[in-house]
C-alpha cells in the first residue's frame, strides 16, 4: 500500500460508475497497472441492474479473458437473401463470445484480491465536478446518501438523449438460447448474418446463430432501422426463423435477451469535465455500423490504465478513428434512405473481400489502401452520392435506446 499516495478519506485516485463491460473492464487493467486506488460503483440487486447480456469479439491467440469465454467458432457465415453462403475462414482470428455473468465474477475475484480496490453497490445519481478532482453522489441500497470523491471519475453509465447526428438509426434484436431434440447445428460456424428472412419496409433484418453445442444455440432476430419492435413482434419475428427457415424441429427456449443500440454518426464526448470521463457506449465505442463494443472497450481500457501507470494525464482515447467513422457515416446513410439495398451490400462485401481483412476493417485495423480496395466492391455511386451530400445535413438530437448495452 506504500505505493499510493495519502489521500481523504473517502477518496479514490480513480473512481469508475457503471459495472458493465466497460467499468470492470478498466478496473481489471488498472489493477494490472496496480498504481492507483480504485473505486468501483455498481447498481445493487435489482431492478437498476442490467440483465444478464452477450458480448462478442473476435481475436487471435491466446486472450485475457479465456477463461471465460462462453463459445468461439472458427468459420463465418452470411446467407443472402436467395439462400446462397458465403463461409469463410478468418485464421488466424476466432470469433468470440462471452457472458456478463460469468465475466463479472472472473473480474470481480481478481478485484477481491487487489488491496487499493473497493467495489461499493449503489446508485450513483450525480457526478460534477469539485475541488481537486469530481464527486459522485450515490444511493446505498439502504437508502443513505453517499458522497464519493476522486482525482478522476471514468463514467460508462448510458445517456439518456445521444448527441446530434445526421442519422439515427437503432440495431434491435432479441435472441432465444435454444435447446433442440435433435442435433441442428455446427459448433464450428457462426452465422453472422442471415438475410433468409422478411424485410422490412425500412432497414433490414436478418438472423444471428451463435452455436453453443450440436444441439444448442443462441438464435436471434436483428434489425437495422430507426424504431424497435414490440417484444411480441420479436417473439414472432423469432418463431417464423427457427421453424420456418432454419426449420429446428423441436425446441426449447432455455433464455432471451433483448437490446437496442444506437448506429448514428454523432460525435460522443469523452471528456466531460476536467477530471470526468466517459467510458464504453456513452463514450463512441461502440462501432457506428456495426454494434460492435466490447473490442474497443478493451482498447480505451489499456490506454488509460497505461497513462495512470506512466504518471501521464489519463485520457479516454477516440476508439475509432476518423476514416472508420467517416465511412460509416456514408454507410447508415446510405441504408436509411434505402440507396443501398442491405443484405446484398453485405453479402457481396463477404463473398468480395479477404475474410481476415474484412474483420480487421471492421475493427478499424486496416490501412488507406486495403479500405479503398474495400470500398470499391460497394455500390460506388450511391455511396460517393451520399458522401457528398452527408456535410450539408443538419444534426439532430435524439432519446436513446432504453437498452444500450451492446451484446457485440
């Protein structure tokens, strides 16, 4: 403990708001780093805590959370919507996938065993800005009214109304764990997007199947457009796929998970105060055009707990950069206003583009060349047309998504 310097009471070098991917994800680096005191500030029991969710990746080689990933698939596949497949193999990357459960316990054990660490279960209510660092003031379960300070405050709560942006458009999806009778799928492939089937008149859906053994899966029904459905169009939406289309047989819902997360091109700010941050969704992780978060959580995660380590001001990094960004904007609106038609752009950018080199574009990883090889097997004159008119667009704020907690 000599390591860190006498501070208030009550007070933390770091103090995180929000338990999700992102908060604990930046707690575990930084008691990697093990240079600072660490506050923690998780919802308690109840019904302010998110429900169990799904998060995926993809990576190569060994990983700090193996231990606790659920499934990971070798093989991707995208159905068009004429039933033809595009499989690939993305080697040397596996796509990944983890559970919020079994990730918050494998964190919070090695916070357990971290002496500069507290993880406090409360409300945080309000976070601002004091002298020499920010104060949250929080609810305990009890009732009692907690006021805590630190020298910076990372905060990955969701916002309730999304910066202005040109376009708004929501990935809503509900997913059923099933159990079949018999053996219906392979534990190998993962399919990513399934345009089998209905469009809708605005956007686009396809389904998602994540198989967990022969005869289990996680089967889910996504849209890409600007309102969410009811839970009973979900239900539907998801009885029609696994009877119809991917034809189950019998089956049993064991779970299901529901979500909506924001595709807009607005800018989100990371740095809200001098010494207050935003972490996670609330601070752009997520990817615009395609709900992925988890990866870039990571990434925003080691950079901050490397900073604090090296004794540099922390600073919560863009976790996409400007092309990435730019690109996508063209993308969402170029599917808002129905001048791309979805499940083909997607299906032809899987079947036209080296698997290995498409996911490191989708994780922002590739260079000016291999993105402009990419963009030319996209519908090259709606999207330049979009691309020109995207700067003279007004930006409009918007209510987020009562869910934002990407499942990507």
């Amino acid at each position: 403990m000599s390591r860190h310097p006498v501070l208030p009471a009550g007070t933390s070098d770091v103090l995180i708001v929000g338990g999700g991917a992102a908060g604990l994800s930046l707690a575990y680096r930084l008691t990697e780093a093990g240079t600072t005191t660490v506050t923690v500030v998780e919802p308690p029991d109840g019904p302010m805590r998110p429900p169990e969710r799904t998060w995926c990746y993809w990576g190569q080689g060994t990983g700090d959370f193996d231990e606790v990933i659920t499934a990971s698939w070798s093989r991707l596949r995208v159905r068009g919507a004429d039933g033809s497949e595009v499989t690939v193999d993305p080697a040397p990357l596996r796509y990944r996938m983890l559970r919020s459960a079994p990730f918050e316990r494998w964190v919070h054990s090695r916070l357990a065993r971290s002496p500069g660490v507290h993880l406090l279960r409360a409300t945080a209510d309000t976070v601002h800005e004091a002298s020499d660092g920010a104060e949250v003031r929080c609810t305990a379960p009890d009732g009692r009214t907690l006021t805590l300070r630190a020298r910076q405050v990372f905060d990955s709560r969701p916002l309730h109304t999304l910066p202005p942006a040109r376009t708004h458009l929501l990935q809503h999806f509900r997913g059923w764990f099933v159990r079949t009778d018999d053996n219906r799928f392979d534990p190998e492939v993962a399919d990513l997007m399934d345009f089998r089937l209905p469009q809708p008149r605005h956007g686009l859906a396809f389904g998602y199947v994540l198989p967990l053994a022969p005869d289990q899966a996680l089967v889910e029904y996504t849209e890409f457009s600007r309102a969410p459905l009811s839970t009973a169009g979900y239900e539907a939406a998801l009885d029609h796929y696994g009877r119809e289309i991917l034809k189950l047989g019998a089956f049993t819902v064991d779970a299901a998970e529901q979500g909506a997360i924001p595709m807009t091109d607005a800018r989100f700010p990371r740095r809200v105060g001098s010494a207050v941050f935003r972490i996670g969704a609330a601070g752009g992780a997520t990817r615009p055009a395609t709900g992925y978060t988890f990866a870039a959580v990571q990434r925003q995660s080691r950079a901050i707990a490397a900073a604090l380590r090296d004794g540099r001001t922390a600073a919560v990094p863009a976790p996409h950069g400007r092309r990435a960004l730019a690109m996508d904007a063209v993308l969402l609106r170029a599917l808002d206003t129905g001048r791309i038609d979805g499940p083909d752009f997607f299906t032809t950018l899987f079947r036209r583009t080296p698997p290995e080199r498409l996911l490191r574009f989708l994780d922002g990883a590739t260079s000016p060349l291999e993105e402009w090889g990419i963009g030319l097997r996209t519908p090259v004159g709606p999207m330049l047309r979009t691309a020109v008119e995207l700067p003279f667009l007004p930006r409009r704020a918007r209510p987020a998504p009562r869910s934002e907690e990407s499942h990507r």
